[in-house]
C-alpha cells in the first residue's frame, strides 16, 4: 500500500512539471496532441536507444518528453504566463532520479 501512495505522488510530482493550462485543457485537442507527443517521443527513443543498444530508462525518456512539451508550448506561446517547464519542481525531479540510485547502492552495499 505504501509503494502505491509513494508512486502516485512521484507521479503527480511529474505531471506538475506540465503548465497549469496544458493540464487544465483536459480533453480538448490540444491535450490529446501532447499526449500524443509525449509518448510518440518516448517510444522513438526507446526503439533507437534498444537499436543501437543503448541502456536506457523509461521513467528518464517520459521526463524529458514531458521537459520538451513544456518548452515546446512555451516557443509556441512566448513567455507568457506560466507556459514553460515548472523549473523549481523539475529541479526536485532531477534531484531524486539522481539520488534514489545512490541511495540504494548504500543501502544493498550495507546489507551485503
């Protein structure tokens, strides 16, 4: 139960790096097409990078997909408003895929 209410806030912690009004236009056409974008991006990436036999991880591609929508929409619109990436919560993003490997190599490190 727990591993749940953790994945669904790391989830949430994700979708908070998408503008206020990409996220507010739900079912609209323009939310479809970034939905659209975001996994057509991830799925490209995926397929190049098991091509070339690259590792790779697909948590990572869906942030970036999500990091280049929301600077995509904010070329689209200027810097009007709130129409780019949330920096401040990509940055908590960015910080926890950076230290959740770190943190589990220490922790398996002291139970061998």
């Amino acid at each position: 139960m727990e591993s749940r209410r953790r994945a669904s806030i790391e989830a949430f912690g994700i979708l908070q790096l998408l503008p206020v009004e990409l996220i507010l236009g739900v079912g609209t056409s323009q939310s479809f097409a970034i939905v659209f974008a975001l996994l057509i991006a991830a799925i490209i990436w995926n397929f190049d990078t098991w091509a070339l036999a690259i590792p790779s991880s697909n948590s990572y591609t869906l942030i970036g997909s999500v990091i280049g929508v929301g600077l995509m929409n904010q070329m689209m619109h200027g810097l009007s408003g709130t129409s780019g990436v949330d920096w401040g919560q990509a940055l908590a993003v960015g910080k926890s895929l950076l230290f959740s490997p770190v943190v589990g190599f220490i922790l398996v490190g002291l139970l061998l």
